[in-house]
C-alpha cells in the first residue's frame, strides 16, 4: 500500500535517566531509573501518524547506520506500521542517540550525538522524490539543510508541507528564514519563535514572520497553555489539556510536541479542518 504521509527527520536511541533534578556546574545527582527506548522527533511522528490513520499510512524517511539499533529500529517502524523504503542505511557511521535527563517535574534536558542522521545529502532527496510528490501531507523535522531544501523544492505546490526543525537547525537563522516560502505551516514552540526573530515576545514575534509570509501558517505551542494557529487572515487558539482535572500529571515532557505533529498532521488528512486538527493535536501532545 502506498503511504499518504511521510515524516522525514531524526532518528535516535534514547537513554532517559530520571533525576531528582537537573544537576549543575559540577554537581553530582543520584539516577533514580534508566530507559532505552527508540526515539527522535521524525521516527516519533512517523509512529504517531501510523498510530492514528492506520498501518503503512505513514513512511519513515531518515538515516540509521549499519548497526544494532539501525537494525531495531527497522524491526520496531515495522512492528508499529511504518512504511521502511525509504529508510537509508549508511556503512561506518553509528546511528543516532540521545541521552536525556528527567526531573520530577517532568523537564528534561537533552543531549544529542546525531551520526547518521547528519548524512542526509542532496541525492538521497532525489532518491525520495517520487513518494513525496503523490503523498497527502508531508511532515519534515529536522534533516539537514541542504537536503531539507530539496525535499521542499520538489514538494512544493504539489502537497501540503508542514516543518518543525529542531534546535541544531534553527541555530541557522538565516538558512531558516530563506525556506519560509516553500512550506504551509511553520510549528516552533513559543520560546524558539522569540529567539529566532529576535524579538521580546510571542505576538510580535508572530506579526513579523506572517507580515513577511502572508502564505504561511505559524503554529505556536505553548506547553501546558495550549497552543495557536495564526495566519494573514485569522488565528485559531486552542487551550491546553487541563490534566490535573482529568487525574492525571505530567511525569515526562519528551516527545510531546512531536505527538502534537503527527496528530495535527493525521487530522488534517482526516478532515482537513485545522481548528480541529489543532484540538486533537492539544490532546496527543
């Protein structure tokens, strides 16, 4: 069956570590527990979305290397639905990890070794442009610029695409800016908007970039507060999920704005209504 969706980005091996808190300059904390789990915000998505619409709905595209955790993670995407063609597979290079402190208020700090996830060129976009060009909606994280800006050249116009680069990406404001116009919604949450525009806060932060693309849609999170679609013509806000009402607390804050992708971006293909993809999307996250 030929997938509707794809997620292109990072893929990585977690290692959580629950701390009693996020140690500083020099200073020891005891680990309370530790998790291996597979991760990284496009493999997130990309199980989220098969997650929603059903098996082999989504494809993975991404980078892994030619190691164990390569290995299960191809075992794990297939295992959840996840369309694997276009999963690279690269020689000598060791596949992403990312180790990750957990405090008690569910924060967390994470650090990053990218491997084969930074070995995304030019022609592995050409080898992928096929499927990008018949899907429904198309999600990119945070690949490599360079490959980044081909995927999007070849998809524009031609499908919906929706990008949120993670922080290794958006230390390039320039190169971020300058692909503003090849995309349909633009997802950061509120402190990475205010530093990328360099500006004192989220609302005018937001004028800015639509003031300079009237095409884009921005959507702002805003954690626990909800978040908000805004564009030249109107601006939706949804209120976040009030958890304590339901019983329930946050223990752990990772992967919940890459839920909140993939369900905005399931919905989408769902109804094509985006006050109510937005809501769902709250809900995932």
């Amino acid at each position: 069956m030929r997938p509707n969706v794809a997620s292109i980005g990072a893929i990585n091996w977690d290692i959580s570590l629950y701390v009693p808190k996020i140690a500083g300059p020099g200073e020891e904390v005891v680990v309370k527990r530790i998790e291996r789990i597979p991760g990284g915000k496009a493999a997130n998505v990309a199980v989220a979305v098969a997650r929603l619409l059903g098996r082999w709905k989504c494809a993975i595209v991404g980078g892994v290397g030619d190691d164990e955790i390569g290995r299960a993670h191809k075992e794990i995407f297939e295992k959840e639905g996840v369309v694997t063609d276009y999963l690279f597979s690269f020689k000598n290079v060791q596949s992403g990890q990312a180790y990750i402190l957990i405090d008690e208020k569910g924060e967390n700090q994470i650090n990053t070794y990218f491997g084969a996830n930074a070995e995304l060129k030019e022609e592995h976009a050409e080898i992928v442009r096929e499927l990008i060009e018949n899907l429904e909606f198309l999600i990119i994280m945070d690949p490599p610029i360079p490959f980044t800006r081909k995927i999007m050249e070849y998809a524009k116009g031609k499908v919906p695409i929706l990008w949120a680069p993670g922080v290794r990406t958006l230390r390039d404001k320039e190169a971020v800016i300058s692909l503003l116009s090849h995309i349909d919604y633009f997802v950061l949450n509120e402190h990475e908007l205010i530093n990328l525009l360099n500006v004192s806060n989220t609302s005018l932060a937001s004028q800015k970039l639509i003031g300079k693309f009237p095409k884009l849609k921005l959507i702002v999170t805003l954690g626990e507060r909800g978040s908000i679609l805004a564009s030249k013509d109107k601006e939706i806000v949804k209120e976040g999920v009030k958890l304590d009402k339901l019983g329930l607390k946050a223990v752990n804050t990772v992967g919940c704005g890459d839920a909140f992708v993939g369900a905005f971006a399931s919905y989408m293909v769902l109804t094509n209504d985006e006050a109510k993809a937005l809501e769902m999307a709250n809900y995932a996250g």
